[in-house]
C-alpha cells in the first residue's frame, strides 16, 4: 500500500502516503507556517533553523520511516520514524496548526507503526514536553502500552507498537466516531439539491425530486438546472455554486455529466453526494476508470459520496424525513437501519418489510461502493441510539476483516442481519489438499458470519421474517419453546420445524401439564405441543398461553391458529396480545392461517408461517446464545516470530518443491514454533529400522517427499509395523514404488480420535482454518467446520460442538474423553501461523490423533506461495 484514505476525529477526509523527494517544497512549507509555539514543542527551541534543518535531513535518509498527510492538495503533516537500532526507532510529528487536534497525530502513529512492525521493529521512543498536552494525548489515545519517564520538564516515551487487541478496538472506535461526524450531512441533511430532474417530470432524477416532496422533507431543497427557474415546483437554479450550499447533492444526470455535476455540487459546498446515475464500474473498464475519477475527486475535496449506480438513501427521523430515492415509499417510523448493495433486492427487502409493518430509520442503496459502505455505516450506527438493529445485502467484502472486526463490534450491542448473494461462484478452487477441496466461498462467509455474530439468511424473505422478530420481541433467553394451536396437525408440524430450527419443545413438568390440562377443551393436547382445540374461543387461547408463559420452562411461545367457521382467529390475536404485554420478557410468536387481514397486528408479532417462524426464532436464539458466551479477544500477532517465520518460509520458497509442497522435515521447524510438532522422525530408507526400534513398535512409515500429496492412494505408507525387518522391507517397497531414494517419516502407532486441521487463504477472506473428521473421513463426511483466524481456543470448542463428530470426541459410549483442549490450542495456533505467515498457501494436518492426554500430528502438508504484508494499516477500504 502507498497511500491511503483516513477518517479524522471532526469526519473530515485526509491522504496518508510515504514522503517523496518532491513533497520537499511542501514539508518546507509546512514548517515555516507552523506557529512559533507549535514549533517551540516540536523542537523545544525558539526559531526556525532547527525546523530547516530537519526537514533536510529527513529527505536525505532513505533509513527513516517518514510519512505525510495531505487534506486536498496541501501538506498538512509530517511524521518520521528514525531508527535507534534494529529493533526501535524515534518517532516526532508535526500537524498544521488549522488541523492540530483532529485525531491525524493518532492516525499518522499508527501508520508509522505499522510500517515499522513490516520491518521487524518493535518499539517506538518519543520526546516531549510536560506542557505538550496535545501530543501526549496522540500517544494515549493509540492504545500502545507506553512507558512515560518525566524529568525536568520533558517526557520520555517508550512504546510497544504491538496491535494487541486493544490497541484494535481503539482504533476502530476512533473510526466509529468520524465515521458518524462525516457521513451526517449524507444520513440526516438539512437541505438537498437534485441533479437531473427534468421540467416534464419524466427520469429518474424527477422520481427523486417527487419523492423528497412527497414525503415531506424537512428541510431545503433546490433543483439544478440549466434553464429552468422552477422544476416540479421546487426552486431551480442552474448551478449550486451561485447560492446557499447544501449538505447533501443527489445526481441523476447521464454518466457523462456526472462529473461536471459532482464538481459543481463541491464549488457550491456539497459536504455529501449520492449518485444515482448508472454507466460506471458494471460497464466494464471504461466505466471504472470513470469510477475511479468520481471516487478520487470525492476525496480530494472530502465530499462522501453512495454509489454511483444506486437507488439513493432514505432517513425517516421525524426531524428530516428524507426519501431520496426513485423506488421506495417512506416506510412507517422504527429503529431498523438498511443497506443494500442492489437496488432490487433492497426494494424487494422493504416491501417485504412493510408487508410485516416493520418500521425503518434508514436505507442506503450502496451500488458500486465507490465511497461509501456497509463498513462505513456500521461504523456510523454503532453509537446512534436510534438504530436498534441492522439489515444488510452485500455482494462483495473489500476489506472483509474489518467488516469481521467492525460487525463484531456492532453485534455485540445490537443485532445486525445480513444476506450475502453470489456466495456460490468464484470461490471453489480445485486444489491437492484437503482444506482447499473443502473450501468455498460460501462456508468463508458462513465462517465471518458465525465468529462475528451476524444472524446469516439466505434471501430477502428470511432476513425480513427474522428481523421483524429482532425488532419486536426480545432476545430469547434459551432454546426452549411452547407450540399452542388449535389444530394438532398443525401443532405437530409446527413442533418438527422447531426441532430443525435447533430449538427445543421442551417437554412439561408434571404441574404444568396438569395446568394446561384444565383449559383445553376437548382434547388430550396438554403436552407440548398443545392442542387447544378446534373450537377454543379468545380466552381460553389466552389462559394457555398465560400459564405457559407464566412458568419458568419455555422461554418462547409459538401460537399457530387456522380460522374455521366456530373461532375468531383476530379476536384470538387480541386476546394474546393483552398475555403478551403480562410477559414483555418472553418472546411470542402467532401464525394465522386462512385469516383475512394483511398479515400484521398490532400487538402481537405474527408471520407468514411456523416454518418461518421457527427458523427466525432459531436464529434469535442462536444469537442471543452467541451474545451470552463472551469469548476474549485473540491474541496479537508476535511481531518477533512473525518475521523469523516469514524468513524461514521464503527460504523454503526458494528452495522450492512441486507446486510449493515443502517435504514434511522442511515443514516441520516452522511448524514447531508455533506448538505444532509432528509425530516421528524422517530419515533415510536405510536408516529407518534403527530409528524406528529407538521409537519402540508398532510404527508407521511412510514417505516424506514435497511432490507426494496423497500418499494412502498410492501405497506409500505401511502401518503396524512391529519389527526392524517389516520396517526395512517398508521403506524399499516405498522407494521401489517412487523410482528413486527418497526420505521417509517413521512415526509410533497411536489410537485415539481422528480428526483433521487445514488452512487455506481465500482471495478475499484471507485465510480459513477447518475443523473436521479426519482421515478419508473428511473427503467423505459432510461435516466440517470454518474459522476465519486469529481466534481463540473458546471459538474452536464452540465450532465442534456444531459437528456431527462431537460425541466421538465428548466420550462417546462410555469412552474415554479426548483431550479436546489442546486440539483447540493446537487450532489457535495454526490460525496463528496463517496470520503472521502469509505465504503459507495451505496446510493440511491430517490425521491429527486425539487422544486422552494430548494430540498427535500424524499427517502434515504444507504448500508455500508469495505473500503479502502482515499489517493492515488504518484506512478507507471498501465492503
């Protein structure tokens, strides 16, 4: 990376990039600005030779990590990062006075920071005055555990640059609170002016226009025209530059305006664009590179900008009522927030929403993403005391770890609901291991979702039938639900689609069967489910579901009703709404079936369907569950091993195998520093029966070349062996078989519970780890599990707990207890190796041995390819 786009503390934009040798009038420049003071606590002297000075030597020492920020074309800060010795570097800054306290010290530390830790430098030091207040909050607010010596007047400072979790979370706060200041002018404007509206009222842009009027906005709006003086009885003028400015522009000209236009919504003081216009990246790559022109334009003048190629953005605050869009009605009040990256799907999503009478604060049709994105405005919802729960559609993940890190965040405040589309192409990858067979890029979204606690649906209609429950009822406290209807079919098939939804129809206790079987009426229904009967009138649904509710042994309660010629299902819903108000903590859930309404009620939440009702309430519970189980952050990458690794594993590319295979011995010391030690030794074919009678029988060998893969398929490993002669006889088969000498693994014969660990990098996830049975199990269950690393072992125990295999591993039939702690740890530690190690393109561990007092790595395979830097410095980076 060589520059990069950043948020400051007040929501303005900057550029954050290297020094270069043509920035040397503007660093000068810079300096001789700065006011007197602002240099006296730079450089703790009067004067500006010593400034001068600086700056010169700076841009003539290749060794120093220098860094510059620019706000439009100006130079607006210096940051440098002189090196002590291999391991620590001096770091000092200058911010123009106009921008001192707007959060860029703490963005350009970071940025050195992490530019140094790519160089294995591990520590940072810093000189300041007592008096400096400003700067010794920089170096506070970073979240680096500091060291502060005070003497005479001047503080030293001595940091570890680590990004340890807190260090993380700092950060993405900060950016939380800019994102909210910088993208208000887009989500609640006080006034708009609209691009492309024609005199006639025909096109998008007068679709805008009458929408913004017909759902009475609150605030300005003009309309820009050339000629007009008066568009649908909106104000016109021809240019925003020739009056009052606005907070936010909609452009709905044809694409070759769209620039003309944007420029002329920034000469007239637009602080935000959304573009509605289409032709640009989906045309393909003349329309990106005009893409890239609109997107680089909006930040040179740090105007946020949604789109292009979207339906607009919708703000429903009773204070701006805002409908900029040409697809939607103004949906009734509510705490929902929206984003959809197809405008489509995101019209299909609020009809179905206001089918269900959900109420939205906010909609944004993302489109191309060109500025602004579901990461942006997850950012922005997080603090806003409005939004109570968040829907998203995507399509594609620019930065999916700070989406993971950002929807963690949020996730564990509120909930947040999202559909991923094309989740079927472009992922599988045919590859030699089994972690790359097994990886797609659907169980990578399915593993970001899992980990972050975003509530997962398959289309638009599940992602709406679960949040109106999110937004109705409250969070369940356990899996345990109540079935009521009137109809036992219906019960019972109610009672099937519960169970599949992971929820449980608990059965009653004595007392409370005897309870309910005092208020059915002509049935033996007072199990759960419970039949109330064909003819059961308003009160005594009610009197069911109030005792129900009323015990401690259901925490949800599902009514299903079908209207018949003897009941009144509406009356019915009545009387259950008043129970529902007795329980508030409970959620309950009504189904009517053959009910003339429109399928909502006012006081009770009703859907579609049980099926649908269960599978949302599952994945309430789901939810909840994942909210309860609070698992600690994972540790920080070590920046001291990472390096040594990564030089390992490069010097292992060099030395190079077929396809990047390194031989099992190669692998085994990078593995090893990272806890994971193979079983056995590799030797030669010759020397194999001594090695194996120092090991003690029964043994294994097998061969231990780069350019064998599958070694089972081609008879290349012996098992059982139980003397030196079988051991001998073995390894001449094996290099009888290859052709050629070769070396050999010989390992001891262990029993436990076969399972397998793997890891490959996803082109836009990163790397997955699974979790698996193993051995030719893993080729043939259907049963494996995904983690996006780094995670902890809490995680990886949570995962297995979702495999069929579990009980194998939990002492099944009276066995004994694996040891499935330290196969956690041992997972914890490869997602580790897959984070400070990127060019490890896979790995397979395969069989991994679990036995009652430890694991056995059996099997290990590792491919090598080029990698990327480990550090992902603070920036704009695109969902």
């Amino acid at each position: 990376m060589t520059s990069a786009d950043v948020l400051l503390s007040d929501g303005g934009l900057a550029e954050i990039r290297p020094l270069e040798a043509a920035d040397s009038a503007g660093v000068h420049e810079l300096h001789e600005r700065a006011s007197d003071d602002a240099l006296r606590l730079r450089f703790f002297s009067g004067g500006r030779r010593a400034a001068r000075l600086y700056v010169d030597r700076v841009l003539d020492s290749p060794e120093t990590i220098a860094l510059v920020a620019l706000s439009g074309d100006r130079l607006v800060a210096l940051a440098t990062a002189e090196p002590i010795d291999a391991t620590s570097c001096e770091v000092a800054f200058l911010v123009a006075d106009d921008l001192a306290g707007h959060g860029l010290g703490t963005l350009l530390l970071e940025h050195l920071a992490a530019r140094a830790r790519d160089r294995g430098i591990g520590r940072f030091t810093a000189l300041v005055l007592a008096e400096n207040h400003r700067m010794l909050d920089v170096f506070a607010r970073a979240g680096f555990t500091v060291a502060r010596t005070t003497e005479v007047g001047e503080c030293e400072l001595d940091l570890d640059i680590a990004v340890t979790p807190a260090v993380q979370e700092a950060a993405d706060l900060r950016e939380f609170v800019a994102e909210a200041r910088s993208l208000r002018p887009l989500l609640a404007p006080r006034s708009v002016a609209v691009y492309g509206a024609r005199r006639d009222g025909t096109g998008i842009g007068a679709a805008v226009l009458t929408a913004v009027r017909r759902d009475g906005f609150a605030g300005d709006v003009v309309a820009i025209h050339p000629r007009a003086r008066v568009v649908a009885g909106v104000p016109a003028r021809d240019s925003l530059a020739d009056g009052t400015p606005v907070d936010l522009a909609v452009i709905a000209v044809p694409v070759a305006g769209v620039l003309d236009a944007l420029e002329d919504a920034i000469a007239g003081g637009a602080r935000s664009a959304v573009v509605v216009s289409s032709g640009f990246g989906e045309m393909g790559p003349d329309g990106s590179r005009l893409q890239r022109e609109l997107g680089r334009t909006a930040r040179r003048h740090g105007v946020r900008v949604v789109g292009p190629n979207c339906l607009g953005v919708l703000d429903n605050a009773p204070d701006v009522r805002l409908n900029a869009t040409f697809g939607l009605r103004a949906p009734g009040p509510g705490g929902l927030a929206v984003a959809s990256q197809s405008g489509g799907v995101g019209i299909a999503l609020m009809e179905l929403l206001a089918d269900e009478g959900v109420g939205v604060r906010t909609f944004v049709s993302l489109g191309n993403k060109v500025d602004v994105s579901g990461n942006d405005l997850l950012a922005a919802w997080y603090d806003d005391p409005e939004v109570t729960c968040a829907a998203l559609y995507l399509e594609s993940f620019g930065n999916a770890r700070k989406f993971a890190r950002f929807a963690r965040l949020f996730s564990e405040r509120k909930p947040l609901v999202a559909v991923v589309g094309g989740r079927s192409a472009g992922g599988r990858r045919a590859g030699a291991s089994h972690t790359a067979a097994a990886a797609t890029s659907a169980v990578g979204v399915a593993a970001l979702c899992a980990q972050s606690g975003v509530i997962a649906c398959r289309d638009a209609e599940e992602l709406a039938d679960t949040v109106t429950v999110l937004t109705r009822e409250p969070l369940p406290a356990g899996p345990r639900i109540a079935v009521l209807s009137n109809a036992g079919g219906l019960g019972v098939l109610a009672a099937d689609a519960a169970q599949d939804a992971g929820l449980d129809v608990v059965a009653f206790s004595p007392a409370l069967r005897a309870e309910v079987a005092h208020r059915v009426a002509q049935t033996t229904g007072s199990a759960n489910p419970v039949d109330a009967g064909a003819g059961a009138d308003a009160e005594r649904v009610a009197a069911l579901a109030d005792v129900m509710l009323a015990s401690d042994e259901v925490d949800a309660l599902l009514v299903v009703l079908v209207a018949t010629d003897t009941n009144d299902v509406l009356g019915v819903l009545d009387a259950l709404a008043d129970v529902r108000r007795r329980h508030p903590g409970r959620p309950v859930i009504a189904v009517g079936l053959g009910v003339d309404a429109d399928g909502t009620h006012a006081g009770v939440t009703t859907l579609r369907s049980s099926a649908a009702a269960v599978a949302a309430l599952g994945r309430a519970v789901r939810y909840a569950a994942w909210r309860r189980d609070v698992v600690p952050p994972a540790p920080a990458p070590d920046p001291v091993r990472a390096r040594k690794s990564r030089d390992e594993a490069i010097d292992l590319l060099a030395r190079g195998g077929v396809d990047g295979w390194v031989a099992p011995g190669d692998a085994a010391a990078l593995l090893h520093r990272y806890g994971l030690k193979s079983a056995g030794v590799v030797t030669t074919a010759a020397d194999a029966p001594q090695a194996a009678a120092q090991m003690g029988f029964p043994v294994a060998v097998k061969v231990a070349s780069a350019d064998v893969v599958h070694r089972t398929e081609r008879r290349l490993v012996a098992t059982g062996l139980m003397s030196p002669k079988e051991v001998a006889l073995a390894a001449d088969d094996i290099e009888r078989r290859m052709g050629r000498a070769c070396p050999v693994l010989v390992q001891p014969m262990v029993t436990g519970v076969e399972m397998a660990l793997g890891m490959v990098r996803d082109p836009v996830l990163g790397p997955l780890v699974m979790v698996a049975p193993g051995g030719v199990s893993t080729d043939l269950a259907d049963d494996r599990a995904f983690l996006l690393p780094p995670f902890v072992p809490g995680e990886i125990m949570r995962a297995l707990r979702t495999l069929r295999t579990w009980p194998l591993l939990d002492g099944f039939r009276g066995a004994p207890r694996a040891d499935v702690e330290a196969f956690a740890r041992a997972a914890s530690a490869l997602g580790q190796l897959a984070v400070e190690v990127p060019e490890i393109a896979e790995l397979d561990l395969n069989p991994v041995l679990v036995t009652e007092d430890g694991i056995h790595l059996v099997d290990v395979k590792v491919r090598l390819a080029a990698g990327e830097s480990l550090d992902e410095p603070r920036q704009l980076r695109r969902t």
